[in-house]
C-alpha cells in the first residue's frame, strides 16, 4: 500500500483542478482461481479474452436498454464532471462520471459503431488491449455505484450501470476482483458475506439477548430459524458483531419486543448485502435473492423485512421481486419487501412506540442519506420518503438533529467513500479520499451546530466511517446507527 | 438541369432518406432492448403521469442540468429553445401557403438565430476554458460545435448580409417535396448553409446527437417508481449480437 496523505478539510468545498494519472496506482487484489472458478467465472485470464470480452460487451449492450441508451447518449457536456466523490477527492480526471464511462465508451465505439470503426481517432475509439484491461481494472473500482452522476445528468446516464457492466466483462474474461468475489462465494455457500455458521450465528445471538438482558432487565428474543413466525428480517451480516451495526439489530429486536411482532432471522438466508449486483452479474444476484425467498417459504413466514443496509435495500426494494419473485405466498397487505425504518415509522405513527428521546441528550445527531437508498429506492408510499422516514424515526429517538448542507443530502447525497464493493483494506486510500466531500459537510455542521454524531442506516457507511473518521480527526465512533438511537431510547420495562 | 441541381437534388433526397432510416432503425433498437430491473433515478415519479411530467419538464426544461450547473444549462437551454425557433421558422420554406403561426414567429425565428451562435460559443467556449470539460472533449466534440455553428453563421450571413434569392430557395424544396424539381440557386452562402445541414442530418444517426430521441428511453428517467405495486417482469431476451460494419 503506497503511502498517501489525507486531503485538507477545506471551509469551502472546492472543484480541483485535474491530476492526471494521480489515482492510476489504486487497484484492489485479484480474486485467485478458486474464487472465481466458485462463482461460475474462469480463474485467470483466458486466451483468446480480446475477443471474449468483445462479444461479452456486445451481449450486455443487446441486453440492456440502459447501456444502449446511455452509451449513444452522452454528448460531454461536462455538468457530471464535478459530481463524483473521488474526482472531488483525488482530482483524477478518469474519476470523472463521463471520462470513467468513456474508458468503456471508447471500445465500444470501436466494435460496435461505425463511426468508431472507419473514423477511430475522430470519436475517441480504442481497441481493446491490455493497456485498456489495466486501466477498466483500477478505474471501474474507483466507482462506488452511488448514482450522483446520474441525478445530474441531463439524459440520467448512470455511471453504476456502466461499471458494473465493465465489472462483469473483467469477470467473464477471468479478472475478478478479490473482495467482492471472494464475500458472494461465501454469501451463496454459508449464506452471509463474513461465513459465519449456524451454530456461531446463534451463539452471538444468544450473546445479545443477554446482554440486553443485563442492560435493560427485560428479555428481548434474538430468534433464528424459528418456523411459522409472522416476519423473516434479513439485515446485513455486519449487524451480528460490528460497531456500530450491532447496536442497530439490538434496535430491531427492542422495536419487535415492544410491538409484540412475531419474528425470525434465518441462517440460511443469514446475509441482506447482495454483492453480485456490485459486479453486475445477474446470474449471481438472482442465486443470493433466491436464498432469501427459500428461507421465507421454508420458514412460512407472513412478511419480508429488511434491516439498515445501502445497497440490499436497493436490490430488496427494486429487484428483489424481479429476481426471486413472485411472493405472493407472502401477506400481500404489507409491503414486500418492508424496510425496518418502514416499521418503526409506521409504530411510532400509530403510538405503539414509547419513546423517551433524551436517552440521547448526549448527542446532537446529523444524518447521512446513503446513497442506494436515496438515489435507487423508496421508503413509505410517497415520493421522497426514503429522506422522511429515516429522518422522523431519529427526530421520534432524539431531541438534537440538524441536517447538513443541502447539496450534500437526499438526492444530493455523497457516498461514503466505501460503496459499491470497494470497502476492502487495499483500497484504504481511495476510501479516505472518496470520503472528504462528506467529511467536509460533516466538519461544516460540526462547526456550525455542534454536532456530535453522523448516523448512518446501511453497514457499508457504517464500516467505512468507523475507519475513515479518525483520518479526518474525528472519532470512530462517532458514527451510529439509526437503530442504535431507538435502542437507547425505547422504554421497555413495566409495559404489562 | 444544371449539376449544381442534380448534386443537391440528390444530396438531400440522400440526407433525407439517412436520417428517417437512421433514426427509426436507432429508435426500434431502443424499444426493443430489454429492461432486465427496475433502476430509476429516485427519488422517482411513482405513477405514469408523474413520469410524463418528469420526462417533459426534463426535455423542455432541462431540470437534471439545470440541478447541475448553471453556465450549462444556460448555454444549452438558450441554443435548444433558440434552434426550435430556428427550426420552425424555416418551415415557411417547405408549406405553401405559409401556415399563419409560421409567419407569425418570423421576427422570433430571425433573432433566435443569433442566440443559436450566441449559446453554441458559450458551450464551445467551456470545451476551451474549463480543464474538466477540456479532458473530456475529443476532435468529434468540436467538430460538431464547429458545424452548428457554421450553419448558423451562413444562415444569419443570408438573412443579414448577403441576401439569397428565397423564393428560388422555397422553388427547390417544394420541388424535392412534390418531385417536383427546380433550379438550385448558385448563390455561395446557400450552399455553404445547405450542405452543412446534409451534413448535420446524415451524421445525425450515428453520432451523439441521439441523445435526443435517447432521453426519452434512458430508464432512470422514464420508469415508474412502483415496485412493490407492480412486479417488473424480467425481459432478458437478448438479439444475437452485431458487430458493426
């Protein structure tokens, strides 16, 4: 890992002029054969992958009205070139939305346009070598998926479908990426992106109920694979260890204890992150959501709910249904899927919450929007209430919330810096860079309202924050989970 | 018939006939492309009139640019909105008689003009003064700035300085409309201006400009947010694939 210095908070968020080259370094680790060969993808790097990767291409674009779409589209007109996170972060111009798609762009142009193919030099087209396989390599992992490109677009061109398609391209030809693949293998074999088994995943949660226990003096029921019970919650897997994640689940449980909901995990479909859609492959999204509809049909429950996660929730919200449906096996009279900010929300509507909101008087909270749930799903039954419910369940929990700065929040969102399949240890400084536009909207409320914590409502954010804050001279934990805020504050004793 | 007559009479017949079977062909491909999820930009209308007054505040307005950056959508907006006009003015030379709104925004049409060149220099400019934009842009890019607005300028150059014989103009297209065929005028300017629109529609299909029929199929901006009350079905049939040439 090559040394590197993390960028200067600035007052004024400011537009950097272009290094060029300055993030060409930055690529995560190779999957190894056995990786990939497990996830249906060649181990190294096939011979003839020219021509593979060619007709690979073709075949994505004859398959996708998006990418046809979006790669006649683009006219550079420049309004994405100061959206994304790591362009504002590293001042690599390839980490612009328009120049990363044109790495893709530009051999597609080659093959497939007539243009490209009699007039190369006059439009930009490339063949497809090497040089390109190195370049698509570091630069499709310097995207986080996030979608702010595509919010600012004037024809919504969506960066995320691009790298996601260049992602897949590499796998087919046998370049995987070592983190993401190594998690989806692990996801579809023991099914949770960290392979803890049955039996540990009932240990920890055995663990909880009590501490829980110890905590509060009312038992709250951590249940696993308990058949016949009304809801299946599927929350990423983080949430059964990792700070803050785990504080959230406590929530979950402490929310479905005072409602009187009858729940269950399951450790068959013990993980909510579906990371095949990181790599674009349909084939490997479809076997992880099909996990989650065996265990919902296995256990007979009545409902499906998802706990705080990014890009599950998208995936859950929007695809889940395509992919794994139909569930009409399910009590169609609740939303499928439901997302637990969902529930809480529809509680705390109807009273059936006691909530007493300065449990959390220690902290004056803001709330960072993750970006797959504001810019690639909804929450409620209005448009926008992915901003709303999130943001009334925290005001219900706490008596101190400021949001910060407009152009950061909601559609506006910056990602975290560790979305999209890039929250790994060899990606550590593109991860502290990425982060900066959000550390400087967090120093800017900091300063101005005394902001103390940032909570956050998906386990990719909350991972990279706890890591990347103390780069920033913040805390690590000053990141939280909204469940975390409902946990300290729901009233459990003497409710009989 | 002169071969100034014949060269034109067939070039624009050529350019017709490239940019309707260019665009159809473009278009059936998009209609035909399968979806295979749901993936709109939210948050998103989440019904079909929500999406049709996205789409249309999106196509006349240009909401997501004018989010984005205000120099652009600036400079963009006035070009479009000032090439409609443009456009619709020059429709006095293909009816007969002229419609009554046609002649209506003739005074528009003619000023609009100015502010086409006004705005395509203020876009051509950022591709010169912005290092971001400059990056991006390749010879294409400047190219096609560089054609919009010789266009403009040999039409304004008609209008304003060296006046061209318009009534033998409007001769030659109702010519080519009704088959009909009549003189070509051989006046510099007018052929200058004509060529470069022949040129401007053949290349029409094959290049960037498909963003304008491709805004209206690009899904994160025209699917309904409305998952959970309508399964989307996947449709991954694919047509086998083509390479170009």
């Amino acid at each position: 890992m090559a040394e590197f210095e993390t960028p200067a908070l600035k007052p004024y968020p400011e537009i950097p002029p272009i290094e060029i080259g300055s993030m060409a370094h930055s690529k995560p680790y190779v999957a190894k054969e056995d990786l990939q060969q497990k996830i249906g993808f060649p181990g190294e790097l096939i011979d003839n992958w020219e021509k593979v990767a060619i007709d690979k291409m073709g075949e994505l674009v004859n398959g996708s009205r998006a990418l046809r779409v979006f790669l006649d589209s683009c006219v550079k007109c420049g309004a994405c070139t100061d959206k994304c996170h790591y362009y504002l972060g590293t001042s690599d111009p390839n980490n612009m939305p328009v120049a990363r798609q044109d790495l893709f762009r530009s051999v597609y142009r080659r093959y497939y346009t007539l243009a490209g193919k009699y007039l190369p030099g006059l439009v930009g087209a490339r063949d497809m070598d090497q040089s390109v396989i190195d370049e698509w390599y570091s630069y499709f992992h310097q995207c986080s998926q996030c979608r702010r490109c595509s919010v600012y677009c004037p024809y919504g061109i969506d960066t995320a479908e691009i790298s996601m398609a260049a992602r897949e391209i590499m796998d087919t030809i046998g370049v995987g990426q070592k983190y993401c693949n190594e998690i989806i293998g692990k996801a579809q074999t023991i099914g949770n992106n960290l392979g803890l088994p049955e039996p540990a995943l009932a240990d920890t949660l055995e663990g909880l109920e009590e501490d829980i226990e110890e905590e509060t003096g009312v038992t709250v029921r951590m249940p696993l694979d308990v058949k016949g019970a009304d809801i299946l919650l599927v929350t990423p897997s983080a949430d059964f260890f990792a700070e803050p994640h785990v504080d959230g689940l406590i929530g979950y449980a402490k929310v479905f204890h005072q409602a009187g909901m009858s729940w269950t995990l399951s450790s068959y479909a013990s993980e909510a992150a579906n990371f095949g859609m990181f790599i674009g492959s349909y084939e490997n999204m479809q076997v992880l959501a099909l996990r989650i509809r065996e265990a919902a049909l296995e256990l007979g429950v009545k409902r499906i709910i998802f706990g705080e996660c990014g890009h599950a929730w998208r995936v859950a919200y929007n695809f889940l249904d395509t992919l794994a449906g139909p569930f009409d096996f399910l009590d169609r009279n609740y939303p499928m899927p439901q997302h637990i900010c969902e529930v809480t929300y529809d509680l705390l509507q109807r009273k059936a919450l006691r909530m007493d909101p300065s449990a959390n008087d220690d902290m004056v909270l803001t709330f960072h929007d993750s970006c797959n749930i504001a810019r690639g799903s909804r929450m409620g039954d209005f448009e926008g209430g992915q901003f709303v419910i999130p943001r009334e369940v925290i005001k219900a929990s706490c008596n101190h919330f400021v949001d910060m700065p407009a152009d950061t929040v909601k559609e506006a969102t910056f990602c975290c810096g560790g979305g999209g399949g890039l929250l790994t240890d060899d990606l550590v400084e593109l991860r502290v860079k990425g982060a900066l536009p959000r550390m400087e909207a967090l120093q800017q409320v900091v300063e101005q309202h005394g902001v103390t914590h940032l909570a956050a409502i998906c386990a990719i954010c909350k991972s990279q924050f706890s890591k990347i804050l103390p780069y920033y001279g913040f805390e690590m934990d000053q990141v939280v989970s909204i469940h975390q805020l409902v946990s300290n504050a729901i009233q459990l004793g003497g409710e009989h | 018939m002169s071969l100034l007559t014949i060269a034109f009479t067939l070039l624009f017949y050529f350019a017709a006939a490239t940019i309707v079977a260019g665009l159809v062909y473009r278009i059936r491909l998009y209609a035909v492309t399968p979806t295979p999820l749901r993936i709109p930009t939210t948050p998103a209308p989440i019904t079909t009139q929500g999406v049709v007054r996205r789409m249309f505040f999106e196509v006349t307005l240009f909401n997501s640019l004018f989010k984005s950056n205000k120099w652009i959508w600036l400079f963009g907006w006035v070009f479009h909105a000032a090439l409609l006009f443009v456009l619709l003015r020059h429709l006095r030379y293909f009816t007969d008689p002229v419609w009554s709104w046609v002649a209506l925004i003739q005074p528009i049409g003619s000023y609009a003009a100015f502010a086409m060149v006004a705005g395509l220099a203020g876009l051509w400019a950022r591709r010169f003064l912005v290092d971001r934009v400059r990056y991006i842009s390749s010879l294409s890019d400047h190219l096609m700035l560089a054609l919009l607005v010789a266009i403009g300028l040999t039409g304004l150059g008609m209008k304003y300085v060296a006046h061209t014989d318009i009534v033998a103009v409007k001769a030659f297209f109702l010519g080519l409309m009704y088959f009909d065929w009549q003189p070509m005028p051989s006046d510099l300017l007018l052929c200058l201006h004509l060529l470069l629109v022949a040129l401007l529609m053949i290349i029409f299909p094959f290049s960037k400009l498909l963003h304008a029929p491709g805004v209206f199929f690009s899904p994160t901006r025209n699917q309904i947010d409305n998952p959970r009350e309508k399964r989307h079905v996947p449709t991954r049939k694919s047509a086998p694939v083509k390479q170009a040439g």
